[in-house]
C-alpha cells in the first residue's frame, strides 16, 4: 500500500473527517507480526490540515470498508463521544456458510473475552457485556448466504462470534468459521457507515464502501448484480 494508493481510498473528506475504504489485510495499528500498518501510514492522509489524521476507531486486519479518521484533537473528542454515545451507525456485509432460516432476525447473545495460553478469543458467556446484532439477509447461494449485519453494540469479534454461534460461520474466518484459505479469506466488510454532525453547523456524513474483490464471487452467487445493488 503506498501513500498515493491510501489517498485515492478516501470515500468523504470535510474538515473534521476523513471516511477511508480500509483494504483488507492491512492491520490498523503495528503488532509483532505486522508488516505494514495504517497508522504509520497515516501522515499521508493529511492533505490540507495542520495535524495527522487519527483513528477514531478501528476495523480487523481481515475487515474490509469504511474506516473514519478524526482530522483534529477536537474532531476525534466529539467522534469518540458518537461512537461511545451509539450514535454513529454501522452496517456491514457478510457471507456466511448455509445462512439463517428467517430473513430478518437478531441474535442476542452476551460476550466475554477469554485468555489462555494459546491467546484470547472471544465466547459467548451469559456473564460476560450485552452483544445484538440485527441481521437481514441480502440474497442466498448454493450453501452460503449474503447478509447485511447491524450491530447494536460494538463488541469485539461480536459479528463473527455471532453469525458462529447461529450456525452459520462467516466464510474464511480463521477463528471462529472453517478457516481462512488463499482463495477464501475473511469475507466481512465495513459496507456503510453514517455519522451525526459533530457540532453546530457541522453536515452529518456517511460513506459506502465497494466490496472488495475477494467478496465479489461469492457475492454474484448469492446475488449481488453490481451496478444495481450497489447503488441501493
């Protein structure tokens, strides 16, 4: 990813965001085993303001999609405020392994991180945080569905913990599905994302993000015809 390739993921620019379109595969912040990350990266997104961006949340290295950057100190103070408020809303799109019965539904189910030897990962506990996700689906293949996902709490893993738990897997997760492949890698993305105005005569804003490419086959399967769906 080099800077001129990050600048022309930019989906919605104003004075106090940025709203980018993440690829997947790269890591939001540095880690043991990473090779590049955003954050380092970040300088290059600074376009006509006086301070880098910063992260004014995060998305998995393996998630794809709208990713919003505050531009100024005060700017990532009010979004922390949204995101913490539950004011900003997220919808994602998946494709999982078979798929719900019903076409609408949500699933309601506690969740708490677990730490062993091996590392963490996140299970569903009745003693662990509130976890809702309100699902629809979207269209359905042979043996795999398209859903949009609503989160209504913004816990960690918590859409693919989720869709898990229900029974059905998201397509290439390593964790909590069959397993990431090369052909098949983690197939969730950050699809929409929409934001109040962060002050008196701020806009609100909202971004799409378009599929990634390694969603595209499975996506066509389920029915996603491009030029239409996406622009819905």
């Amino acid at each position: 990813m080099t800077p001129e390739a990050l600048q022309a993921r930019v989906l919605y620019r104003d004075a106090d965001i940025l709203i980018i379109d993440k690829p997947a595969g790269l890591a939001v912040h540095a880690g043991p085993k990473t090779v590049q990350d955003l954050e380092a990266m970040l300088p290059a997104l600074r376009f006509d303001g006086r301070e880098v961006p910063r992260l004014a949340h995060r998305l998995d290295t393996d998630t794809s999609g709208c990713l919003v950057l505050a531009r100024h100190a005060k700017a990532l103070t009010r979004l922390g405020r949204a995101f913490s408020g539950r004011d900003v809303e997220k919808t994602y799109w998946a494709v999982v392994e078979g798929g719900p019965e019903a076409d609408l539904g949500r699933i309601d189910l506690p969740l708490k991180k677990v730490t062993d030897k091996s590392g963490w990962k996140i299970l569903v506990d009745a003693k662990g945080q509130p976890a809702v996700t309100d699902f629809r689906v979207l269209g359905r293949g042979d043996g795999f569905s398209w859903l949009e996902l609503k989160p209504a709490t913004g816990r960690t893993h918590q859409l693919r913990v989720h869709a898990c738990e229900a029974g059905w897997p998201m397509v290439g997760d390593p964790f909590y599905g069959s397993g990431r492949t090369s052909d098949r890698p983690l197939h969730l993305m950050a699809r929409r994302i929409a934001l109040p105005p962060l002050g008196a005569n701020r806009p609100a804003a909202s971004a799409e993000a378009p599929p990634p490419d390694h969603m595209r086959v499975l996506l066509a399967a389920c029915g996603l015809e491009s030029d239409r769906a996406l622009k819905e």
